[in-house]
C-alpha cells in the first residue's frame, strides 16, 4: 500500500489521501488527544488513511477523512435526516441512508419520559443526531444533544427534502459557510436542515422559493465559490421576474 512520510499534522490537512497513507503519527503528538472520524484507523502510533478522500481537522482535535459518496456509513456525532420506517414499543426504527436500520428510543427525547412518547407515522422526517455506530450492530439515534436538550432535533414539518451526495452535505455544512447558502441568505427567507446522510431539507414561505432553492443546493456541488454565487444571482432574478 502506498504509504507518505510522516510529517506535522498540519503538513497534511486538506491534501488528497488513498488508503494506506499515514497522515498523523503519534510519536511527535505527546501530550495531545486526538478523536478520529471516519476513514482513519490507528496502528500502534500511526494513524493512517481507510478511504480515499480528503483529509479534513476541526478544532479542537477531530480529524477525517472527506468523500463524496452515495451511501452513507453511520458515525457517532453526525447530524442526519431520518425516515421512520416503523415503530415498535421501545423504539422507532429510522431509515439513515446506512447500511442498516437505526433505532431511535422512545425516550431519547429532552424530557422523554414512558408518559409522554411522541408519536411519529411512518414516512415522517427527523433531525437526529448519531450516538452509537459500531460495525455489525444497528446504528442508536436521540433526538437530543449533548446536553440533553433538543436543539434544533426533532420531526420537520412540511418543506421538502431531497437526497445528495455526502460530500455535497459536507460542503454545505463547512466553514466558513457555503458560498451558495451565503448567497441565498442574502436575497431571500428560506430554512433548512442538512444531514451528513446526504440528505436535505428545505422550507421557505412559497414553492417557487423552495424550488430555487433546493436547485441551486443540488447545482452547487460541481461549482467553484465564484460560480455558485453567479449561479445564485440568475437564479434569483428568474424568480423575481416570475412573481
């Protein structure tokens, strides 16, 4: 396997990697703990590439590797947009995009308690974040954060979602923000919800401006920041002249 001399951690941040490049080594790390995200694997001091892809750092010590992919593989932490495929006395099974069925507790909700479980038909749409994603078992769901508030999780109400790459979610939720979302942001009043799953939803006040905006979204992916903001601004003037 092809393999790259080790160097600072920096020194490879936002560079190309394939599988079997060793990106980080621990040895000139001491005293810092690091949390690896998907596409890294660790052996004995060398923490080496799984995917090809990207290898991206968020402050203040997560590292990953970035890909564009179709299918979506389950990490602890993700934010993602969840399709309930049924219901069961402990929990609601949820469809993630994965390899596998989630499972969403009935409890896991702020205040979840055996009196007072939602109550979610098959179809509806969640925000949920990942807790648990280990291989060979089903990934857990909750719909609160960390701190055992709902934040912005929970069933999302009319709107429309559709589906994408994961590397197009990724884009849309880097920083600093997307230029597309940028460039909406400042012509119009839209909401969305972004799922690492490569899943997207969109709520606005009128059907034309949802459709605007979920196209240009779904354009944006092969576009360069200059070109999505061009894009952005005949988008818009097609819809003023059509309102």
């Amino acid at each position: 396997m092809a393999e790259k001399a080790t160097g600072s951690p920096a020194s490879f941040v936002d560079q190309s990697v394939v599988p079997g490049d060793v990106v980080l080594d621990l040895t000139s790390m001491a005293n810092q703990t690091i949390k690896l995200g998907g596409g890294l694997r660790q052996d004995c001091d060398a923490i080496a590439a799984m995917k090809a892809g990207t290898l991206k750092f968020s402050k203040p010590n997560k590292y990953w590797v970035e890909t564009s992919q179709k299918r979506y593989v389950p990490c602890a932490g993700d934010s993602v947009l969840g399709i309930v495929a049924d219901s069961k006395a402990d929990n609601f099974l949820v469809d993630i995009k994965g390899p596998t069925i989630a499972f969403l507790p009935v409890l896991a909700f702020e205040g979840g308690t055996r009196r007072n479980i939602p109550k979610f038909e098959v179809g509806t749409l969640l925000y949920v974040r990942v807790v648990k994603a280990n291989p060979g078992m089903n990934p857990e769901l909750s719909c609160i954060d960390a701190s055992g508030k709902a934040a912005e999780y929970g069933p999302l109400k009319d709107g429309y979602m559709f589906e994408c790459s994961t590397g197009l979610s990724k884009m849309l939720l880097s920083s600093p923000r997307c230029p597309v979302l940028e460039a909406l942001g400042k012509n119009i009043s839209f909401e969305t919800a972004i799922g690492l799953n490569g899943r997207v939803w969109v709520n606005a006040g009128s059907p034309s401006t949802v459709t605007v905006v979920a196209n240009a979204i779904m354009n944006a992916e092969s576009l360069s920041g200059v070109q999505q903001r061009i894009m952005v601004d005949k988008l818009i003037q097609n819809l003023k002249l059509s309102t």
